[in-house]
C-alpha cells in the first residue's frame, strides 16, 4: 500500500515538517554569522535528561554555549548517555552532572512488556534491540537509580558533583532528589 502523498499532485502536497526545517534553515542561513560559541560549554555543566519537549533550556535558564545537554526517553542512564557524559567531561570540560527526570513521564504510564507487545503487534516483528525502555512508575525513586550508576561508576571522578532532579511540568520547579 502506498502513501497517502503519492496520490496528490506535486503542487498540492502538504509540506513535511522536516520540508519546513529546511526551509526555516535556509532563511536563517542567509543571516548566519559564524558565532565563536566554544564546543566546551561555557557553565561546564553536562545535563542529562527527557527527550520531553517541556524540559526546554529556558527552565534552566541557558542560553546556546551553556551546557552540554544529552536527551533520551526518561534521562536514563544508558551505555550511550555514559559515552556522552564521559567525553564531556575528560573531553570538553565540564565540571558537574545534572540528571533530570520529570512528572508526566510517558515512560511511567506504561509497562516494559507493554510496550514491546505495542511495537511488535504494529510493526508484525519482534527485535532484539533495544533490549529495554527503561520504564518506571515513580519518577523520584527513577532518579535516585540513575544518581546511583553515575556515582558508582569507576570513571565518574568521585570530585564531580552528580546531582539529579525531578521537573514538575505542573508547576515548572525543579525539586533536588537525594540518595
């Protein structure tokens, strides 16, 4: 079966919004000044945290050059998040890790087995990878896990401050979470 889009006229396809990026990215091209902002940021702060578009910079109050800010479903300390937070710090310098899980998660409204029938009964395949999605039903007791693995991790400098935090998309705080 084709795609809808195939049956319409070249001139009257909607445009994707990846169409619309680009367009987007052509205006501000040609206004692009090189910016001398540094691949080391500027705060040396490496945050990790939910791909959830509510958990913007500006809750954090940065700007562009700030931080480094790694994204994932639920701010999950995976393999990945590791490497990236590892080559932030003995790479580019940052001094402190922030981990930021959040209320309203979709990531703790559903089960692990859940989700995999979901996917499998969708796309007709099962698949080895990924081999968890890390759901979770308490966002504050989340964090606490993910503290754990960066703190207990041997390359995690134990004078690097790790601190994880919950984000309350109700009422827009941060609230610190301890072990």
């Amino acid at each position: 079966m084709g795609n809808w889009r195939e049956t319409i006229p070249d001139a009257e396809k909607p445009m994707s919004v990846i169409d619309e990026i680009l367009k987007a990215n052509e205006e501000y091209a040609t206004h692009h000044k090189l910016q001398h902002i540094s691949p080391r940021p500027k705060r040396r702060i490496s945050i990790l945290t939910c791909m959830d578009t509510r958990l913007s910079m500006h809750v954090m109050g940065l700007v562009d050059g700030d931080a480094h800010i790694i994204r994932n479903a639920g701010g999950i300390v995976t393999e990945d998040s590791l490497r990236s937070l590892l080559i932030s710090h003995y790479l580019l310098g940052t001094e402190e890790f922030m981990i930021i899980t959040h209320t309203d998660c979709g990531l703790n409204k559903l089960k692990e087995d859940d989700l995999r029938t979901k996917i499998e009964r969708f796309t007709g395949t099962a698949a080895v990878s990924p081999a968890r999605f890390y759901s979770f039903d308490n966002p504050e007791e989340e964090t606490r896990i993910q503290l754990q693995k960066m703190r207990s991790h041997p390359w995690v400098p134990k004078n690097v401050p790790v601190r994880g935090f919950v984000y309350s998309v109700e009422s827009g705080r941060l609230k610190e979470i301890f072990l």
